[in-house]
C-alpha cells in the first residue's frame, strides 16, 4: 500500500469513528439504543467504499507510449496531434485558414524569431525578414483574406518547413 493511500485510509477510519459516535449520541438522544459496533461498522463501511471509489477514479501518471482516447497515438504527443488536426483543415477552407492556422503559424514563428535569433518580430523587422524568408514574411505581415480558395496542401506544408526553418 502506498503513502497517501495508507493516509487516505487512515483519515477515513478517523472520519469513520466520529461519524459513528455522532449517530450513536444522536440515536441516543431519540431514546433508540444501538450497539456503538454496529454504527462503527456502518460508518466503516462506507469509508471504505467512499475510499475504493477515490482510488478507482484517481488520475494516473501517462505511461510513455500509452495510446490515447482516440487511438491515434501516445499521449505525451497529443499537442502535436491537435496541431496537426488543425493545419489539415487549413488547406479545406479558407476563412479556417485565416482564423485558426495562420494565427498559430505566426505565432510559432514569432516565437522562434525570439528564442532561436533572439530577434523581435516587431521591433526589427528588416533582420525578422532576413531569417523567415519572403514566403513566411508575406503571411506573416498582409492582411487576412477571407474570401478566394484556401491555400493547397502543398502550400500549408511549406509554410510549416518555413517555420520550422527558422
């Protein structure tokens, strides 16, 4: 038995015995007598099914290469999986592609910008320019584009080798 389960245990039988006297006394008040076991016992015994249930439903730690709820891949990886679901759906339409993956592109890409060169996309954006190149630049600085057909896959995936180029 492991630490907190034995402390967890040892509160409920805490918890169990007041309970217990507390039913007792009042059941005495009420003029019924009870024999103080039996009320120790029912208060046990829902301790202890109050204790099985919180360890049955308790988080566990993820275990490296443990499949998700999904079944499409480990757990530790379930970023990367979301991120990808979005990036498929940047070359269906286009107003998707300008809400929810061009943001995250530049976003990664400004955040590279500053940890990698150490460079702010803001504040010098000739060097900015320099590094993530005219294509990354372009989607980085025009303004969104709603209408028109959404950019093909084969463009999705070199702006994502544009990012993680940088």
């Amino acid at each position: 038995m492991s630490r907190p389960t034995a402390i967890l245990l040892g509160k409920s039988i805490a918890i169990a015995l007041g309970v217990a006297a507390a039913c007792w006394g009042i059941l005495a008040l009420g003029g019924l007598r009870a024999r103080p076991a039996y009320c120790f016992g029912v208060a046990l015994t829902v301790a202890v099914v109050v204790v099985a249930v919180k360890l049955t439903n308790a988080p566990s730690e993820p275990i490296a290469g443990q499949v998700g709820p999904t079944g499409s891949g480990p757990q530790p990886y379930a970023d990367l999986y979301f991120l990808e679901y979005r990036l498929s759906w940047g070359s269906v339409e286009r107003a998707r592609f300008e809400q929810r993956v061009r943001p995250l592109l530049i976003r990664i890409a400004d955040e590279r910008l500053r940890q990698r060169h150490g460079v702010d996309f803001n504040a010098d954006p000739k060097h900015a320019r320099k590094i993530v190149g005219e294509e990354l630049w372009q989607l980085m600085t025009r303004a969104p584009i709603i209408e028109g057909k959404p950019p093909s896959h084969r463009e999705v995936t070199s702006l994502v080798t544009a990012v993680e180029q940088i």
